[in-house]
C-alpha cells in the first residue's frame, strides 16, 4: 500500500546511506571491514550462502536480553507500586519452539490465541499453568484442550464464553481460572485495525457490562474469576494510553473488588518499536513506571488494594531481533514528481512481509552485501509477487549504485513476518535461522517447492508428489 506522495514526510536523506540506526537494528548489528552487515558474530553474505535467501535471522541473545528487560522493568515498576506482575510474551507476534524455550529461560509466561499455538507451546515445554489462552471465537475444542492442559488463564472475550468455558471447566472436574476482557474505549495512537479496544469491534466486552458479565463469572462454580483484561491496540510509544485505559477498568475493578477480591488486573500489551530512524519510543523502564504509577494512583482513589499486574508484550521482544535478508534482481529507476524512484526487486515480498500491504507499515532497508559511495536515492523494495501493492519497504534512501546481486536487509522483521507469511503465488515461506555467538542453526525449516506440491491431493494422487521430491528443491 504505496504513499501518495513522493517521499513521506518523516524520511529524511541520510548522511550515510550505509549507516545503521541503533534503534532500529539488532544490538548486535555492525559492519565489519568488508562493509557486510554482521548480526551476532555472521555476516549476512554467509548467512545467505549457506541458508539461501529469502532469510529471516534473529539474534537470539538481543531477543533474550529484550525479554529479559522488560520483564525486570514491569517488576521493578510494580514493587513501587507494592504489587507483582507477570509477563506473557504475546506470541502472535512469532512462536516456535526456539522462541517459547527463550521467554521461558528469561522468565517470561506465554500468550497463545489459538490451538495451534497452545500445541507449539505445550510441545516446548511451557508449563501449562504459565499460559495464557485468547481469542474471539474459541472453538468447543479449543477449550476443551485448554482446560483439560491446565492452562492457567483463559481469556473470556465474549458473554457466551462464560457458559462454554464453566461446562469444560466441570467436566473435566476443574475450577479454571479465567480473565474478561473489556474494551475501555480508549484509542491507541495507531493503525485502526491495529486499535483494538474501541468498541466497533470483534474483541472483548463493553466497560459497561464489566461488573454483570465479571458477576455471573462468580456464580459458576467451576470457574475462577482473576480480573480484567483489556489491550488499546499496538505500536504504543509511551504510557499515556495504558494510563488512561488503566483508570477507565479500576472503576469496574474496584466495585467488583468490593463484593470480591479481584487478584489480577491485564493491561495487555502493544508498546511500539522503531521500524525506522523516525521512531522514538519512550524506555520500556520509563512506560512501565508510568503505567504503574497510575494504577496505584487509581486504586489509592478508589480505596481498593493494587492488584498484581500482567502485561502481554511480543513485538517489543522479537521485532527487533529479526532481520530479514533478500537477494536483489532487478533494479528499475521510474520518473516521480521531482526526480526517480527506483524499484529495487528482491526474491522474497508480501508472502514473507504481508505488513507494508496490510497497515502501510514502514520499514528500514540497507545494503547488506557492501558499503557504497554512491550517494543515497529515493527507492521502493518491492517483491516478485503479482500484484502492484507487492511492497516491503515503501520509502528509503539506499546507495544509488544499488544493484543485481546485492543482498538487502530488512530491518525489524522478527515480529509479525513470519507469523503472517503464505505461500501466495506458490512461493515457499522462507526459514528462520537464530544466531547466537556467531553460530547459526535453523528454528524453522524453511519450504520448498516439493511441500507445496506434496499438499495438493491432486498432484499427489496423479504422482507428481513424487516426482517432484526426486528433482529436489533447495530449503
């Protein structure tokens, strides 16, 4: 979903089209003397020559160390509220076995919103009772499954969950613990389909019903009622929202804490990131005092006791971690208002990457490959995809000379490209590779062609399956 206008207002001509803003890129991201991009002890040109591109890299430690802070920020910010938190990592955002073991060593709990993901969670090891489940539209068995698990939190997100979930719940003979989810009607700063706790949408309940939907909880037996949940939406830069939102739910909070304790209170998740040298989030530490400050604030007015907090992070963690590395095949300069913009082509698109397409997100790209004298020129990164809103990266300046050949990264990939990827016009989606001290290993096999074609029953029963694995196809 390309801009309108020529070059959007918050880009800027870099003074070096090689440059890598610490922001936006992996910690551990540095060119070495060769000008390759190194992300934890590899250099991309390795990486692609040994794994092949499309190529989606996460450095493990970045991410393990991003878990790591904002779960000690969350902690040091409750205690100052005289309360405890737990943080789940949101794993919509990338989930794998690799990445349920990371947040899990870092003492992280996990989110999941569909069976599958409690699958991959559970065959990782998480321990069940550190789970939380979500989801608008929960099937019979998808809560059957959890129940029976022993997941510890079910997500409530609509009157009719509450009967389904207390009958699995006494049918397996268990009190399951579960949360309601409730839209306080604050807007986030954001992308209307990434704002989420409006009212005019599939999530969660009204504010309004809080306190009759949180009370006929109670009356079932077999249900446990922890508190509220609500989430504003995503790429959140500061506290401001969570703030407010977080006093529109203490007033539902504390008159059902009046009748009974309420132990919890989720404010879910959503704090942004920097996809571009533009983006300027406030400190996780900052935003989570910020957030704690007001819910003590709120409950002192209210007269009731601060509840324990827990918050849903997942692009905060992952995003930054991951790159994604292409190979360049064509480069097209086309006339613009004012100048050229050129069409920069690469092996992967909208399959790997569906978010440029999908909100109109903005990305960072650099030559990965080299470092270039040329000076900086307006460019598109666009896919191989047959559609004209095929694009990953909308606006950036890269190195004039960009060229055929040359691997190009993509910065801030490790969020919501992977989880979002298909095999639109039958291209396989590519594999995830961790890096950790300068040692590589694939966490997610990538495709070939041979799988696309071993799922069609068509070619299979006529024997093209066949023929297809004995030709091969590169991972």
């Amino acid at each position: 979903m390309a801009t309108t206008a020529p070059v959007p207002g918050w880009l800027r001509v870099p003074a070096d089209a090689n440059a890598l803003a610490p922001l936006v890129w992996p910690s551990s991201a540095v060119r070495d003397d060769a000008g390759r991009i190194v992300i934890a002890g590899r250099d991309a040109e390795s990486l692609a020559a040994e794994f092949g591109t499309p190529l989606y890299v996460v450095d493990e430690t970045d991410a393990r160390a991003r878990a790591a802070r904002i779960r000690t920020a969350f902690e040091a910010a409750a205690a100052s509220a005289g309360t405890t938190v737990t943080i789940y990592y949101a794993g919509k955002a990338f989930l794998s076995g690799a990445i349920v073991r990371w947040v899990t060593d870092e003492g992280l709990a996990v989110d999941v919103c569909t069976g599958g993901e409690l699958a991959v969670a559970l065959a990782a090891g998480a321990d069940p009772a550190r789970l939380g489940f979500h989801g608008n539209n929960k099937s019979l068995v998808e809560i059957d499954r959890a129940v029976v698990a022993g997941v510890g939190a079910i997500i409530i997100d609509s009157e009719i969950e509450i009967e389904r979930v207390a009958d699995a719940a006494a049918r397996a003979g268990r009190v399951q613990p579960v949360r309601l989810r409730v839209n306080s009607g604050v807007h986030a700063s954001t992308h209307e389909f990434l704002a989420t706790a409006h009212e005019d949408q599939k999530f969660g309940v009204s504010l309004e019903r809080a306190v009759e939907l949180g009370t006929r909880i109670r009356s079932h037996p077999s249900l446990d009622f922890l508190g509220l949940h609500c989430h504003i939406g995503s790429q959140i830069f500061d506290s401001a929202g969570f703030a407010e939102s977080a006093e529109r739910l203490l007033a539902a909070h504390a008159e059902l804490a009046r009748i009974a304790p309420v132990p919890e209170l989720n404010l879910g998740g959503g704090f942004g990131i920097a996809y571009t040298s533009a983006d300027e989030p406030a400190p996780i530490e900052e935003i989570a005092l910020g957030i704690a400050n007001a819910v003590a604030d709120g409950c002192r007015a209210a007269g009731v006791p601060v509840p324990k907090l827990a918050f849903e992070p997942g692009r905060s963690i992952i995003g930054p971690a991951g790159i994604t590395l292409y190979s360049v095949g064509t480069v097209k300069p086309v006339p613009i208002d004012g100048g050229t913009r050129h069409y920069v082509s690469v092996d992967g698109g909208m399959s790997d990457n569906a978010r440029t397409a999908l909100y109109g997100a903005d990305y960072s790209a650099r030559i990965a490959s080299r470092t270039s004298a040329a000076e900086p020129a307006l460019a598109r990164v666009a896919g191989k995809h047959c559609e004209s809103g095929d694009i990953i990266v909308d606006a950036e300046y890269l190195p004039a000379d960009v060229a055929p050949g040359d691997l190009l990264a993509v910065a801030a990939t490790g969020a919501y490209c992977w989880s979002l990827a298909s095999n639109y016009n039958h291209v396989p989606r590519p594999p995830v590779i961790a890096v950790r001290d300068g040692v590589a290993r694939v966490i997610v096999r990538g495709e070939t062609e041979a799988d696309l074609l071993a799922r069609d029953a068509g070619l299979a029963a006529s024997g093209h399956e066949g023929q297809a694995r004995s030709e091969g196809n590169p991972a």
